[in-house]
C-alpha cells in the first residue's frame, strides 16, 4: 500500500525545443519557396555546429528549396522542392496556384536602360498612380455560363440568396408583401417546380397572359407523367385506336373534378390552371424565375445588384416589359470596371439598346483611366472596343495611352487564363520576340486587330520613347512607321505644319486629365512639335463656376522645366496657327433612386486661333460649366494646320 501511494507516473518527456522548431520549418520549406514567400521566414537553425577542417568537394547545391529565398528561375530547386511536400494529397492545381500564370520569365530584370516603354512611357501618363489606385480585387470573371456566377467585387455580391435558398419561399415573401392571402388559382410548371400564382397578377406579363388565357379553354388537364404516358402510347404503331382512347381518357382528369377533389380537402377553394413553361435559355435559374413572378406582386423593383442578371434574363422569357425596364435601370447606375463586361454580353443577348448605349458612354470616360489598369480588360468583346475607339468622345491622357491599353488587350486574347495583370517587360517581349521582318499586324495571326489600329492616331504619338517603342515592338508595318516619322521630321522643319490630309474630327491630337476631386486652380503643359502650351483649370468662387483654357508658353517661361527649355526641341516661331476644342466630360448625378447618371458632353467647338507670344494673343477661348460633378474629365483636341 505504501508503494502505491509512493508512485508518481512520470510525464513523458518533451522534445527539445530546436529540435521541433527545425522539423516544423523542414516540413514547410519546399510550400514555402514555391509560394515565393520564404524571405519572411528566417533559415531553419543547425542542429550541429559545422565542424572544422574538414575537407568536401562540392559536386552543386542541393535541397536549394531550403534556402530563405523565391526560387524564381531554378527549375532543380523548384523539382527538388516538388519533391519534398511531405502532404501527399498536394495535386497539381495547388502547384499551379503557387505559380503566376504567366508565359514570361520569372525572374524581374531591370530593364531601364533598353525598354523605354516600362521605363517612362508608363510614368508619363500616369499609369502607376493609376496600378495603386485600382487595385485588383480578386481572379479575373470565369468564362464559363452562366456568367451571374462569375465572381464580383465586395461591393457588387449583395444578393438575396443567402436568405432565400429555396425559390418557393422568396416567392411565398413578395406575395405577403403584397397583403395578397387568398389561394392561388393557377400553377406555372417550369424547370421542374409549380410556382403557384394568382391570376389577378399575370397580366403584367404578356406570355403568361397569353398561355393561361389558352389554358382556360381547355376542359381536361394532364400532369406531365400522364402526359409522357399518353404520347408514347399515342406514337406507337403497335396499340390500337381503341386502346389509345383508352389510355387518353386514363390519363386526363376533368377541371370541375380536379375542383371538387381539392376542395373537399380543404386546400384550394378554386379551380387551378396548369400550364407547362420550359424556356430555352440556360441563363434563366429558378432564382430568377422566383425574382421575376415575385415582382408581378409589386409596383417597383427591389432589386439588389447580385441579382440583376438573373432576374433580367428570366423577365426577358417572360416578356415582362416593366421588370425589363428596371433591370435595365439598376444595371446602368451598377457599371463598374468588374461588372462593365457582364453587362455588355448581357445587353448583345437580350438586344437592350440602352444598355448597350450607357455601357459604350461609361467606356469612353473610363476605358483608359480605369479599365485599362485592371484584368477585367481581357473580357472586353472586340466589336465594343472597336465602337469606343472610332469614338470622338473617347478620353485618354495621351495617344500612347491608347496604344499601350490596346497592346495589353490584344495580350491578354492570346493568354486568356492570366490571374493577374501581365507586366510590362511581358508584353514587351511578346511583340518583340519575333522577326522584324514583318510587323505583327501584317501576320496571319494578327490581321484580325487591324481594324482597331485604324482607329489610333499615331501621328498624335511624338515623344522619343514613344517611337522607340512601336519600333521595338514590331506591331505596326514598317511602311506605316516610317511615313510617321517622316511627317513629324516634315513638321519639325516647317514650324508644326501637319500634312493637309490630317482632318480634325478624326486627325486631332488628344490630350487631358482627370480632377477626382474639387480644386480651386490646376494646369497641366503639353507640347507638340516644338509648341508648348498650359491647359489651366480654375474656379470661381462667386458663381461656383469651372473655366478652363489653353496658353502658350513662351521659351523662358518659369513654369517650363529645365530639361524642356535646354534639351528638347523648341519651336522659336512667334506665332502658330491652331484649331482646338476645349472638352468637359462628367457624370451629373441624378437626384432620384430610380434613375441613372447623365453623362455630360461640354464643349467650345472647333476653333482656330494664332497664338503668339503677345498677352492678348496667348490664351484661347474660355470654357465655362455650372453645377460640375466629380470626377471631371478635361480634354484637349489639338491641330496644326498648314499656315
């Protein structure tokens, strides 16, 4: 007895601490060099000091998956880390997720000295501040339909599904909504589910109207078993007529029957209507098809953004012009770089005009300040961006802007399945990469995008590193590149003049920024061909009125920077002939809940003026705009013509 009270079970003893630390790094190791995060975590601790004067002969680095550093280009580092994943569950679609989806090299390289284009064509229109500003926000939108299943923005997933799993009860919801009690008289068979309804409400919706009003002709009702039944025996050469009487009398039920069976239950108190609806489209779910009927019960649509897609391709079946026209309502006042893509294959299938029409106004505004600077760009069909770039009201801070943004679009075509934006040196070396001896356009591959090229003045393109650019990526046909340069050679040597042909509504260049904010003054100088001018922005306080215009600057201007007065080319003819337009674009918010934004279009008209370097002859005309909403788009359309 003694003993046993004497006893104490000693504790198994822990494992020393260096020990565990070094066993739980090794396991995680070879995860994290593939993720390419292994900077942040410190090099796994020796067990065993080195030992000293010992004398090996290196044969190449081993186990490099241990090192605290991204594996990048190793590929025996990456097999060896490959390898090592102790999970043996880890499948081939967590590597590939660990890895950018990207057919460039991985390894950065510093290319500032030869690639003017990642160098300074980006900074010069402001791409970087752009890159932070629209963050991505996510993988890009899945191809795959129906396309309401795509993921969406934080701000876009507010839907009712979370609340209503079953259709039946969303439905039960807006009937209550509409204190409308009494039974329902009539079934709508349609994607395997009875919707009950009420007859008193399906006038709203004209194939409803039009398929009840049939059905209460009819005095005999079959079920679709019954009926599946009646048409086989009704198809077959072997039964006889007799028998297919039969069988049809079997199988159907008179109306008044049906009537007094429910009513001597205590269920239904009216005769109900049944009638079969089986729509074709693939995008009408039985959410929509809740939201839709549920909406007969109800003046004005409640409508959540999650669920505009569903709902609109239902009422669409349905011919349910009211809910159509809010939908489409709810879809203009939702357009944003992740939503702008869905709705244009939204508004090409089911033809809705205004849809289409806001989705192109919404592009022209933000194609280049947003869009362009986000992975949804890859989604956007070719014959929309076509339709935005003929534009004249397309906004852009520069001509190269439009050049670089079509460049990224046309890379993402031919690598679909990116997950985040390409990167500079990519796109570089994908048009690079093959022979000069003919341009991208002129291959078999890209004749499809020359009609988007048509569209780009690329006479409007003049700086240095632009034209390195075009010329280093092979894009467009060296006939076309060297009659560019050769009118801005003709242009340096004539003070300006642009050659005669260059028209104005499709020749001018394009120039602008954008004022997210209210400010009381902001300008912003430009130069073409040896002129610089300062597009300035002011208001006024006593009225609350914004009034901008253009000035030229003359060579020993303090606004002009050193490098702009010593080291580029400046042009010392006292005056130039001009023609241009002055443009503000804004969306002006509309008061109600129910309507969308209107876009503005402001202009001074095309004016020609010579600027001089006199004070009364270096300003233009003055624009001027009441009431502006922000953000605020100012542009300038620019042309010198033969003087």
């Amino acid at each position: 007895m003694d003993f046993e009270q004497r006893y104490r079970p000693r504790c198994v003893p822990k494992r020393p601490k260096n020990l565990v630390t070094y066993t739980e790094q090794m396991m995680r190791a070879p995860i994290l060099a593939l993720s390419g995060n292994a900077r942040r975590f410190p090099e796994p601790p020796d067990l065993k000091p080195p030992r000293r004067k010992v004398r090996t002969i290196n044969v190449g680095i081993t186990n490099r998956w241990r090192f605290p550093k991204t594996l990048g280009a190793d590929f025996l580092g990456i097999s060896q880390a490959y390898k090592t994943i102790p999970n043996p569950n880890v499948t081939k679609n967590f590597i590939k997720k660990l890895q950018a989806d990207e057919p460039a090299t991985v390894v950065s390289v510093n290319s500032e000295r030869n690639l003017h284009f990642s160098a300074m064509s980006f900074n010069s229109i402001g791409f970087e501040k752009l890159m932070l500003k629209n963050k991505q926000k996510g993988l890009s939108p899945r191809r795959s339909l129906p396309p309401f299943q795509q993921p969406m923005s934080s701000g876009h997933q507010h839907s009712i599904h979370h609340r209503f799993k079953d259709p039946l009860k969303l439905l039960e919801m807006f009937a209550r909504h509409a204190n409308y009690e009494s039974e329902p008289d009539l079934m709508l068979h349609c994607n395997g589910i009875g919707w009950p309804l009420h007859s008193s409400f399906v006038e709203r919706s004209s194939i409803l109207k039009r398929m009840f009003a049939d059905d209460s002709k009819k005095v005999h009702y079959q079920s679709p078993s019954a009926k599946l039944v009646d048409n086989y025996v009704g198809s077959a050469k072997c039964y006889s007529n007799e028998y297919k009487n039969l069988t049809r009398s079997l199988t159907s039920e008179e109306r008044e029957r049906i009537r007094i069976t429910t009513k001597s239950k205590g269920t239904l108190t009216q005769p109900i209507k049944n009638v079969n609806f089986n729509p074709k489209d693939q995008w009408v779910t039985n959410h929509g098809i809740s939201m839709a009927l549920g909406h007969l019960y109800i003046d004005h649509a409640t409508l959540a953004s999650g669920d505009i897609v569903e709902t609109l391709a239902a009422a669409c079946s349905l011919k349910f012009n009211t809910l159509i026209e809010d939908c489409c309502q709810t879809v203009i006042r939702n357009l944003a770089p992740d939503t702008i893509c869905l709705y244009i294959e939204l508004a090409k299938r089911y033809e809705l005009g205004s849809v289409m029409a806001s989705c192109k106004r919404w592009l022209e505004l933000n194609l280049i300040p947003n869009l362009s600077s986000t992975l949804y760009l890859q989604d956007l069909p070719q014959f929309m961006l076509e339709k935005v770039l003929s534009s004249s009201k397309l906004f852009a801070f520069k001509e190269f802007a439009i050049y670089k943004t079509l460049c990224y679009w046309i890379y993402m075509q031919f690598y679909p399945k990116l997950k985040k934006m390409p990167s500079q040196t990519s796109v570089m070396k994908f048009f690079s990469s093959r022979d000069y001896s003919m341009g991208f356009l002129e291959r078999e591959f890209g004749s499809k995008f020359q009609p988007l090229f048509k569209h780009l003045r690329l006479h409007g393109i003049t700086e240095v590193d632009h034209l390195q650019d075009l010329i280093h990526m092979n894009i467009i046909p060296e006939a076309k590149m060297l009659q560019i340069i050769n009118h801005h050679y003709n242009a340096l040597n004539n003070g300006g003049d642009m050659p005669p042909f260059i028209t104005f509504s499709v020749g001018a260049c394009r120039l602008g920024f954008v004022l997210e904010q209210e400010v009381g003054y902001y300008s912003q100088v430009f130069h073409l061909h040896g002129f610089y001018f300062e597009l300035r922005v002011k208001k006024r306080e006593k009225d609350n009125t914004f009034c901008a215009y253009i000035q030229r600057l003359p060579e020993n201007d303090p606004v002009l920077s050193f490098r702009s007065c010593k080291r580029s080319r400046f042009s010392l003819r006292k005056d130039r002939m001009t023609r241009y337009e002055v443009i503000f674009q804004y969306a002006e918010k509309s008061g109600a809940a129910n309507k969308c934004d209107i876009y503005k279009h402001i202009s001074t008209g095309v004016h020609e003026q010579r600027f001089g370097v006199t004070p009364d002859s270096t300003r233009s005309q003055v624009l001027s705009a009441n009431d502006i909403t922000f953000p605020l788009y100012i542009s300038i359309n620019m042309l010198f013509p033969p003087s």
